[in-house]
C-alpha cells in the first residue's frame, strides 16, 4: 500500500509526533521516507542579509535531521524547500510519487483545537496523496487496535476502504466500519412532526448496505481482519461529523481512515464539511484519501 512516505516537519513538537507515527507506519510496510521541510519565502524577505537568510536554511536543516534521527532502521532522506510550504510541499508529494504524505494538524502556528492549520489544509485538498493528520493530543505510540472507515456509500468513502483494511491488517487491528443516519439532514432542521418510520427503516437499510459493502470489499483483499459493522443514528443540528465523533470516543477507536469528501459534498469544495470537521474535533490521527489517489 506505501512503498515511499513523505513526512512534512516545521520544527514543533506536534510534527515530531507526528513523524513518530510516519516512521512506525514505514516500518510496518517496508517503506522508505522522505522528511521535507520548507522555508517560507515569508520569513525569507524578512531577512536583512544574507548571513541571516542562510541562518534560516540552516535552522531547516537542523530541523530535518533532528527528524531523521527518529528513524531507527528505516531508509531516510531529507529535503529542504524555500517557498510557500502548503504549495510546495502539495508539488513535491506529486512529483516524488509518495504515496502517503504524514504531518501534524497545526503545525507550528498552534491555531487552537478546533481549527485546522493552513498548511495541513491545503495539502488535504491540493496533494493528490493519501494524508494522515496528526493531532498535537494524540497518543505519542503508533499502535493501532481499532481502525475505523465511516462510509456513505458514496465513491470517495469507498476509496478509503483499502488503506483501512491494510493499516488493519498490518496491526493485527479490529476494523470498524460505521454508517451515520443524519435525521437531522433528511427531515429538516424545522421538522417538527418527526419522520415517518418506513422514512428512517429505509435510510437504515441504504446505510447497511453500504457498511456491508466495505466489509465485503475487506473479506476479499485482507481475509485476517476482523470486521465489525454499525449503523448509528444522529439528531444533532451538527450532523454526521457528531456521530462519528461519538463512535471513536465511544469505542476507544485508534485511527479513522475516511475519504476527502461524501456524497453530500460532490458538488462543493474538496475538502468536505464532514471531513473538515473530524479533522478539527477529534484526538486521533485521521487519514483522508480522495478517490482520484
């Protein structure tokens, strides 16, 4: 599944961990890795000579071998970029043919909990790779017991299932796969008279069609996982991203591997709001896999 990894380091202590956690998942599939760092054309300007602008390239260098010495046995090399890191680090994964691109949520910036750093966004987005976003408040071990695929049915939630499958299989993981009925979303915000039963049965029955699919796919390419299955409902005005929220926390859940965006957000921004959401809400780490990859 991931023969070369890219890992993109700013310095702080939420890219260390989360290079932790890229190094582990090399280890486990024989991959090798890249550490990437970029100076920021930004900070470039502001340097008044150049004695202080090689003092900056020096400072990535540093940063990119004290990320390196975490490597253990894994075959490392490191690259130092100038420019605007969301855009050269989305070129460089593309170019370099990774096929996993790992970094921490904030970065450097520390934005606050629920929001989501402007590098790390724009990569999700723009990387044409697999991304695993790395929270500053995740568990510093890379052990995954319980992996979770929430799935609409949709093409993008299916593109998640085999990373979900081989990260599982790869741990010796229990693999989760959940279906959220939004009620909210099919009534209405304003329904006051509820829905009708036969309404609900029949967005239950689309939703275990769709976990049973993923478990179907799982059976045929990783036979050694186990899979367990749920369909769950969810009132709450802030719709799917909850009841996902929920089922992690709910279920000591590891690692959620998702696609970029559900059938709801076809139309709109790559980045879905459900996607968007988990990635600001939750603890763990979150690997976000868009069907074009």
């Amino acid at each position: 599944m991931y023969e070369h990894i890219a890992i993109a380091v700013d310095g702080s202590e939420e890219a260390e961990r989360a290079a932790k956690r890229g190094f582990d998942l090399a280890r486990r599939f024989d991959a090798s890795v890249e550490v990437v760092h970029v100076v920021e054309h930004r900070s470039l300007r502001l340097t008044k000579s150049s004695t202080e602008r090689e003092r900056l390239r020096e400072r990535g260098e540093s940063i990119l071998a004290e990320t390196a010495a975490l490597a253990g046995d894994c075959p490392v090399s490191t690259t130092l970029l100038e420019g605007k890191p969301g855009v050269q680090i989305s070129e460089h994964v593309q170019e370099t043919d990774a096929s996993l691109l790992v970094l921490g949520r904030q970065g450097a910036t520390g934005l606050g909990k629920r929001l989501l750093g402007g590098v790390t966004e724009h990569v999700v987005q723009h990387g044409g790779v697999p991304v695993l976003v790395v929270p500053a408040d995740a568990e510093p071990t890379g052990e995954y017991s319980r992996v979770l695929v929430p799935t609409d049915g949709s093409e993008n939630a299916e593109a998640a299932t085999p990373h979900g499958g081989a990260i599982a299989s790869q741990y010796g993981a229990a693999l989760h796969v959940l279906s959220v009925v939004d009620l909210q979303a099919a009534g209405g915000a304003f329904n006051a008279g509820g829905l009708e039963d036969e309404f609900v049965d029949r967005l239950e029955r689309e939703g275990r069609e769709a976990v049973d699919a993923v478990a179907e796919d799982v059976a045929a390419s990783a036979p050694d996982v186990s899979v367990e299955t749920a369909v769950n409902q969810t009132a709450s005005l802030d719709g799917i991203a909850v009841g996902i929220r929920e089922y992690v926390y709910t279920n000591d859940v590891d690692i959620v591997v998702m696609g970029s965006h559900g059938r709801s957000n076809l139309k709109r921004q790559l980045l879905g709001s459900v996607t968007s959401q988990l990635l600001r809400d939750i603890d763990v780490p979150v690997l976000v896999v868009n069907s074009r990859v």
